[in-house]
C-alpha cells in the first residue's frame, strides 16, 4: 500500500492520495479547496477522500492560503479583501492557481506511480472558479469535472458578502471586467467537459441559482446536498454528501 505523498510540485503545494490498488492503472483527479472550510489542501483531503476511486487524487494548495499566506497571515488576507475582494483575492488567487496548473500536472505524472489514466478536476467555492477557468482555457485534456458550492458567476458572491459582513463593494471598470470573466454562465460554450454541480440545498442564492442556470444552460449533472450550507467541514454530513457525490461521478466518468 503506497503512502499518501506531501509535497510540493513545479511551486504548487500538493497532497496526493494514492489509489486502492497501487498495480493497476489509475486516474489522477486533482483539484482546489475552499477559503472557506475546507481551507487548505490537507482538509479538502480529509473531506472529500473520494476513497473508493482507483485514481490519485492531489489535491492543490491555493495561493494566499496554507505555506502560500503572505507575511501577516490570514488577516493580511482579510485585509487585501476588505480592501478589494476581486482585485486582491479572487482575481490574483485566480489567475495564479490556473496558470500553475500545467506545469504542476506535468511533474505530478511523472511523480506519481501510476498516475497514468484519464484525468478529473474539481474544487470548492473559490477553488471551484480555478476548476472552471482550468475548463475553458483547455490547457489540457480533462475527461471530467466536479465543483462543490461553486463560484459560477463572480458578482453575485460579492453581493452576498456584502450581506454577509455590512460591507459595500465599490465596483470599477477594472472589477467588472474581471467579474465579467469569471461568469461561466455566459462563458458555457467554453465549458465542453462534462461537468458535476454539488450545491448546498442551505447554501446563499447566490451560489444555487447560478449553478442552476449553467445546469440548465450546459445539461450539466446538479446535486443538491441537503442540510448543506456553503461550506462542508472535514467528518461533517455536508463533507460525506459531496464525497460521495465526486465518488459516485468520477467513477462513473473516468472509468476505463
């Protein structure tokens, strides 16, 4: 039985999950957490085993997160967001996620034993808009897609944290441009892998009815967990409802 493996690769944090059975050929399904829980690459694995796949799963560290956290910590995070949310999170954690995937699949192939067979992408809230924008730049050959409490469109999440903490976002031409592309609704035509939606039946409408509207638009897979809100705690109902709804898909999906 091989060991899970820590590390990291081409820059990118990782926690890599072996399969059940290390002979024979595996997937490798590789994905983001949340910033919210599950926070980090240790917690999403601890959430979302996805145990019964025979595939690796790695899971990936955000940047702004874990060993990534600028000097200051989470506050200093807090305080980028409090100060512009899109240009100086979403945006940066984004863009950076996304552009080092490429790279950090390509070392992982050869690091992992095994690792050989077709390949899946997932994520969670903000890690879910990196699992998109991986999608539709088509940068590699992904044969399916699992997002959890998935950022669909960006400013509608804006919107529902300044219901969350009082606040009120102040919008410019540079912000909108950026929510403008992270709108998979209106970029579903870029989206041609098939894709599973995992929403929290609890969760704020500004999560579920985008993810409805790129279900009905894209044909897409929906699942609603029920009792969920929008984060999903390692050894939670929540957690155990999105494990087996990744499980369930992928195998299904990356079968052969």
């Amino acid at each position: 039985m091989r060991e899970t493996v820590e590390g990291v690769a081409a820059g990118v944090p990782f926690v890599a999950v072996p399969p059940a059975n290390p002979d024979a050929p595996a997937a490798l399904v590789a994905g983001w957490h949340l910033m919210d829980e599950p926070a980090g690459e240790r917690a999403m694995a601890d959430a979302v085993p996805m145990a019964a796949l025979q595939a690796w799963r790695v899971y990936f560290g955000l940047p702004l997160s874990g060993a990534r956290l600028p000097e200051g910590g989470r506050d200093e995070v807090f305080r980028r967001a409090s100060e512009d949310a899109v240009l100086n999170v979403f945006e940066p954690v984004t863009e950076q996620a996304a552009g080092e995937f490429p790279a950090a699949l390509a070392e992982l192939r050869d690091r992992l034993p095994g690792a050989t067979g077709p390949l899946g992408v997932f994520g969670g809230s903000a890690g879910a808009i990196v699992a998109l924008e991986v999608l539709a730049r088509g940068e590699a050959a992904i044969t399916a897609a699992a997002v959890a409490s998935p950022v669909v469109q960006l400013a509608p999440v804006i919107a529902a944290n300044e219901r969350r903490f009082g606040v009120t976002y102040s919008w410019t031409e540079r912000s909108r441009a950026v929510a403008a592309r992270y709108d998979y609704v209106d970029r579903a035509a870029e989206l041609t892998t098939p894709l599973l939606l995992v929403t929290g039946a609890d969760d704020d409408v500004a999560v579920r009815e985008p993810a409805a509207a790129l279900h009905a638009k894209l044909g897409a897979e929906l699942v609603a967990v029920d009792g969920m809100a929008h984060e999903f705690p390692p050894g939670t109902p929540a957690a155990a409802g999105v494990d087996a709804a990744f499980t369930e898909w992928f195998a299904r999906r990356l079968r052969g």
